[in-house]
C-alpha cells in the first residue's frame, strides 16, 4: 500500500512532474470532498461557489474565471 510520505522517496524532479500531471485531478477531488454536503452547490477553494445548474450552461472559460478570480 502506497502512503502519503511516499512521494518524498521520490526525486525532486519526478515529485513535480507527478504534480504537473495531477494538478487538474487534486482540485477536482478537492472541490468534490468540499461540496460532499452542499446539495446543488460545488464548492470551489477560497470559499467561492457556484450552482450546479449554472455551471452546466457556462462555458469552461467562465467557470475558468469564477474559479481563479
């Protein structure tokens, strides 16, 4: 079984290349545990969110936008 402190065994250069080819999977998962309660709402960080409904008509630039700021 692979555990947390794995990743530190790891090179530094293999440990951000496994960031740069996770980051979009981390937020993801992050915004889903954030919004496990919030029934029709997702949860972005920074306490930002944004209606399931309205998500679903934006396009990804927009939802880009809310997202960052």
């Amino acid at each position: 079984m692979v555990s947390y402190y794995d990743i530190f065994v790891l090179q530094t250069e293999d440990q951000i290349l496994l960031l740069q080819n996770s980051w979009a999977e981390l937020v993801s998962l992050g915004a889903i545990w954030r919004s496990r309660f919030s029934h029709g709402i997702i949860q972005l960080s920074f306490g930002k969110t944004i209606d399931i409904k309205k998500a679903r008509e934006m396009k990804h630039e927009e939802v880009r936008e809310i997202c960052v700021g």
